[in-house]
C-alpha cells in the first residue's frame, strides 16, 4: 500500500529517562508518525469521518508523551505505534521518537529510536506475549506446586516417622539410608 498519512515534528515536554533528573525536569521529545492506510475511500468521499484525523492523531500521541514516565524512548515508541494501529484503519505505522536533549557528554544533533510496526505483525508480537505470558504462569504454578509438596514431605510429622525409622517418610520419597538424590545420611 502506498497511501500515507504524515505527521512530523510533534514536539511535546515528557518525564522519560533512565536518569532521575530527567524525570524531575522533563525535556522535548519530538515524534513523526507515518501511518500507511488505504486513503481511498476519503478522497471519493471529502469527508474527515472517512480517514485518521491527524489534529486528534496528534492529540493522542501527545498525551502519551506528557503522560506516565518510562525509561527508555524504545518503550514509548512502543506506546505510540501501538496508539496509532489502534485505528482499525491503520495498516503499518513507522514511528520515530527524537531526544535532542539526551543527556550525552559529547556534542551530537539528535538521538532517536524508530520503529516499523504493521498489524499482523502486532497481531504476531502479542501471541508471542501472551505465550511467554502463559509459560510464565506456567511455570509458577508448578513452582508452587513443588514448593507445597516439598512442605508437605517435611512436616513435623514426616520427621518425626523419618526419626522412628517406620519407613514411612521413605514411602513419601522424603529420605533415608539409601536415598540417592539427597545423598546418604
């Protein structure tokens, strides 16, 4: 598709940075979002309604920028390629997000992170979250599964049969003379 939608120079005050000054002090961060999108439609028909309003485009990626701090420009790049596929006409966004005020010890002109974001691709990104999502509960879960039944082996009464020598703790797989993944005792 080659039908675009420009907006270059959004210039906004925001609190981001790794650093603590920068979220005290706040600096410029300047943003140009290119949204690709099939503008076809809007110019048959002449009306705002039909295409991305770029004046309200820009009112949600500004709000973005002056809102809640995070550290680095890659996760707030992130936030406002995500704000602008969140309009189902919205097929690819190219974002790049400038900090001309980065705090760098040499002289420079620029520093900017750019991301190329498209909705199957997003669509692909948020599986793989939601899978690493899933392992990660996953994953929990059966932690906690072994920490309650390794709490269950070594009860005060589990101990007290392992100390009677009844066998009964060895039943459990909770020790004895010849348990070989804890070792002799």
């Amino acid at each position: 598709m080659s039908d675009r939608i420009t907006l270059t120079g959004l210039r906004v005050r925001g609190r981001h940075g790794v650093y603590d000054f920068e979220r005290e002090n706040g600096q410029d961060f300047v943003v140009d979002a290119e949204l690709e999108l099939d503008l076809s439609r809007p110019a048959r028909t002449d009306e705002v309604t039909d295409t991305v309003h770029y004046g309200e485009l820009a009112d949600r990626l500004a709000e973005i920028i002056a809102g809640e701090p995070v550290r680095l420009i890659e996760k707030l790049a992130d936030r406002l390629a995500a704000a602008c596929l969140a309009d189902e006409r919205v097929d690819r966004v190219r974002l790049t997000v400038h900090k001309p005020q980065a705090p760098i010890a040499h002289g420079f002109t620029d520093v900017s992170v750019t991301l190329d974001r498209d909705r199957d691709r997003d669509r692909d990104r948020d599986q793989d979250r939601d899978q690493d999502r899933d392992r990660d509960r996953d994953r929990d879960r059966d932690r906690d599964r072994d920490r309650d039944r390794d709490r269950d082996r070594f009860t005060p009464d589990a101990a007290a049969d392992d100390a009677r020598g009844d066998g009964s703790a060895d039943a459990a797989g909770t020790g004895g003379e010849h348990d070989r993944s804890r070792g002799s005792r």
